[in-house]
C-alpha cells in the first residue's frame, strides 16, 4: 500500500493539482488529508489561486482515494461540501505492521506506543524524526509553507517515508519503516 500524505491546502486549487499529479506520479493508492481544506485561516495571508469553490469538486474528483481528518480551519459548512469524511480529530490506520494515528496536529494525541507512526500537518513546516520510538512526519503544507520550507508531500509505502517537494518531487528527507 502506498499512501501520498498532504497537509494544509487552504482553499488553494492550483496546489491540490500539483497533488494529484504527485499521487500520479507517485502511483499512490490513497491520499491521507491531514486537515485545512478550504479555508485560509484568520492568521495566514490570502494564498496563490485560494479558490475554495473549484477546490471542493476538485477535492471530490478524488473521494474514493482519500483518508481525511479535521483541521483547525475546517468546520461543518466544508463537510456540506466534500463527499468525503473530514470530520474526525484522528484516524487510525495499521500499516506495515504498525499503528498509524493521523490528525491535524493541533489536539493532544492520544497515547502512543513505541513502534507508532504519528502523521500530522497544522505547523506548515515539514518534519521526520523519531523519538521514543515513535515516528513523527508531518508533510509541510502544499500552499502556505513555513521555516524556509517548499510547498511539500510525503509518501509512505510499506518499507519508508519520504518527504518530497510538491513541484519537483525532490527528495527532502527519507528513512526506512
């Protein structure tokens, strides 16, 4: 299995086609939405092609694809138009023989386990390391990134994770599972 993690769009439609093309690109079987769909956010400045109203059918082009949790900027409005489940603080996966536990990134976790995967966005910086045994990624965002960072994606299949950029698909980062 082989899953192309995005966190962080805020209504940028531009970015999510950059997505699909990784996911493409990638030959990915899911995408794992890390929440912040639509919405840009009080606290961020308008983003490049911020078009919430193409966004959504885009989004919806890809329903069967996609495992998404909520984000701070999303609220029930969005869910009215994404045919997708989006609501949830966490999701859980079990992926090459480990607990993968998704959210935003902006709730306490719930508690982890050595040999846990934690995959979360909310900060717009990209992040993969592990600590306690427990290995965090966090994709970046593909619209707003932050800390110097290129609007970014991660892949993980059943023996890695790699964080890449959204435009080129260059390796940023990668260790094994």
């Amino acid at each position: 299995m082989r899953f192309l993690i995005i966190s962080d769009i805020h209504g940028a439609t531009d970015a999510f086609q950059l997505a699909i093309d990784a996911f493409q690109r990638e030959h990915a079987d899911y995408f794992v939405l890390c929440g912040d769909y639509l919405y840009h956010g009080p606290r961020n400045m308008l983003p490049i092609g911020y078009d919430p109203a193409d966004l959504a059918p885009l989004l919806n082009t890809q329903k069967e694809k996609i495992l998404a949790v909520r984000g701070n900027c999303d609220a029930e409005v969005d869910q009215m138009l994404l045919e997708f489940p989006m609501m949830s603080d966490y999701l859980m996966l079990f992926h090459a023989n480990r607990r993968c536990v998704v959210t935003h990134g902006h709730l306490p976790l719930p508690p982890l386990s050595a040999g846990d995967i934690v995959i979360s966005g909310h900060t717009h910086v990209p992040l993969l390391e592990e600590h306690d045994g427990i290995i965090r990624v966090n994709p970046g965002s593909t619209t707003i990134p932050k800390s110097l960072s290129k609007p970014g994606y991660a892949v993980m299949d059943d023996t890695s994770i790699t964080l890449k950029t959204l435009r080129e698909g260059d390796i940023v980062k990668s260790r094994k599972l």
